[in-house]
C-alpha cells in the first residue's frame, strides 16, 4: 500500500505497507522493532519472529518482545522499551505490524498494554546455538489488540499462569543438547543404574516453570525413588558449582519435590566440595574405572 501525506491515520488493519514510506509520512525509526514516533502520537511495533511472541490463542492478546539487550546485558525499562509501557501517560496509541519471512510487512491495528500485567520477564540464552551457556532477561509485554485483527498471528507459547508443570519421559532432558562428554557420562550413568537397581525408571525431564519463560530440563529423574540428577562434563569447580545451583532450582519447581538429588561427575571432586555437596544434601558419583560408579553419600549423623 502507497501511504499518502496526510495527518491523519489512514492506513485500514490487514493492509500492507512500504516501511521507508510508513516512516517518511508518519516518523519513527526504520529499522527497530520498537519505533516511537517524534512527528505523531504513535508507536510502531513490529513484530518479528522470537520465541515468546504471538497471538496468545484467540482472546485478543498478544505477546511482544522487548528490545535490547544483544551485547547479553538483560533488557530493561528504557528508550524504546519506556516508552511502550508509558504509552497510557504519554498519550500514545500503540499500532502493531507483522514482519515475517517472506512476507510483506502489514498492519494489524491498534493496542494497548495490559493493565494489571503489562509486562513479563523471561530468560533466553546470550548464545542461540549455545543454549545451556549463560542466560539473559528479556521483557514480554502484554499487549490487548483494539481491533479485530484482520489475518492470523503466530501463535506465542503458552503461559503457565501459575505453579510449575513436570513431564519426564525419553527425550525429555536437555543432555542432547550437551557437550559429548556429557552425553557419554550420562549414558553410562544411566545404564549403570538400569543394572544395578530394580525398578530405576531414568527419564529426562522438562519443567515449565509460570510465565512466558523456557522450559527447564532436568537430565534424569527416577519417579519410583523420587531421585533428580545432573551431569556435568567436567569436575572443576565451577562445574560443581552450577551443578548444585542446577539441582536446587529444579528442585524448588517440582512437585513433589524429589527425596535426593546426585551430582554425576566424570571423576571425584575437590575434598571442600564433597564437603559442601554432603551439607546440601546432595551425593556426588563418578566412575570407578570398571563401568560403575562410585556413590559417596552424606555421612548418617544420627
């Protein structure tokens, strides 16, 4: 669609546009996804492919990435990111475009943030093709379409409003995603433990904790002894380190929560770190050198 030099706003819902020409008439930066304009009252957000946002079902709600961010710093309340959730005291009306591969960009129409919600956080990787590497926070505005929207949206991810849900069974963990040394410790783990032990049930899990956020994986648990397991590639300290932060914040989002949780290692740990896995109650295992593996459980004080 051709937009004409006018004042006023023109531009029916389900239309396509010229971008450099909706910025000419209109103002706003050409290139964000968040683009305020100094020339008009508007705000123009562009929707782009990510992996929180859409239309959440058919109730008129649509999630909406913040930006920023990109150097790994988490996203906060500034510039274009302000300026979206003070639409209301600003006088500013929101307009949403879609710009998805392959497609021109079109307008989808006017919205406004929620009230009692405007905005959630959720945790991606800083890395793409890194995803169990360091984690940044990003903004998911809320956003209530004003008018019908005119074509389909992609569909956002569903939101757990409240408490966590399980689901554990193959290929449910995030070992695949590992490195190959953890692959390797974790099958040799787990057939270790289908040997030794009757009626150990190993399954990864995924764990979807409340909010627009990514699921969790947890590498093993065993549903018959209520066991959580994580493995890491290495037995450095740092590893150790975000193993246990990796077992505690599982842990907290299950339910029931799980009665033990081992630390897989592929060799013992430092003699302080056994110390500080046995005071949070979890039990460090490596193998033995003769396909099992050695267990070394918190001492019974009573």
């Amino acid at each position: 669609m051709t937009i004409q030099a006018q004042d006023e706003w023109d531009i029916p819902t389900g239309s396509t546009i010229d971008r450099p020409a909706l910025h000419k008439q209109y103002g706003g930066r050409i290139h964000a996804r968040i683009s305020p304009s100094r020339r008009s009252n508007n705000v123009f957000l562009f929707l782009t492919p990510s992996p929180f946002d859409g239309s959440v079902g058919s109730t008129g709600l649509v999630q909406f990435s913040g930006e920023g961010g990109t150097n790994g710093a988490d996203q906060t309340l500034t510039r274009g990111n302000k300026t979206l959730h003070q639409h209301r005291a600003e006088g500013r009306t929101l307009r949403l475009f879609t710009e998805l591969p392959g497609q021109p960009t079109r307008y989808v129409g006017r919205a406004h943030l929620d009230e009692s919600e405007p905005f959630t956080r959720a945790d991606i990787p800083v890395d793409p093709v890194a995803p169990n590497g360091e984690h940044r926070r990003v903004l998911i505005f809320r956003l209530w379409l004003l008018d019908p929207a005119p074509h389909a949206l992609p569909l956002a991810p569903p939101h757990t409003a409240q408490g966590a849900t399980t689901e554990c069974g193959p290929g449910q963990g995030h070992a695949q995603t590992a490195g190959q040394a953890a692959l390797d410790l974790l099958r040799d783990y787990q057939m270790h433990l289908v040997g030794a032990a009757k009626g150990f049930r190993p399954a990864g899990c995924r764990i979807q904790p409340p909010g627009a956020v990514p699921a969790l994986y947890a590498d093993l648990y065993d549903a018959t002894h209520r066991e959580l397991i994580a493995v890491r590639q290495s037995a450095s300290r740092q590893a150790v380190a975000s193993g246990i932060g990796e077992l505690a914040h599982l842990a907290s989002l299950m339910d029931p929560r799980p009665a033990h949780s081992t630390l897989v290692l592929p060799g013992a740990p430092y003699p302080e770190q056994i110390d500080l896995l046995h005071r949070l109650g979890i039990t460090p295992a490596w193998p033995d050198g003769s396909g099992a593996f050695t267990h070394l459980p918190a001492p019974n004080t009573d």
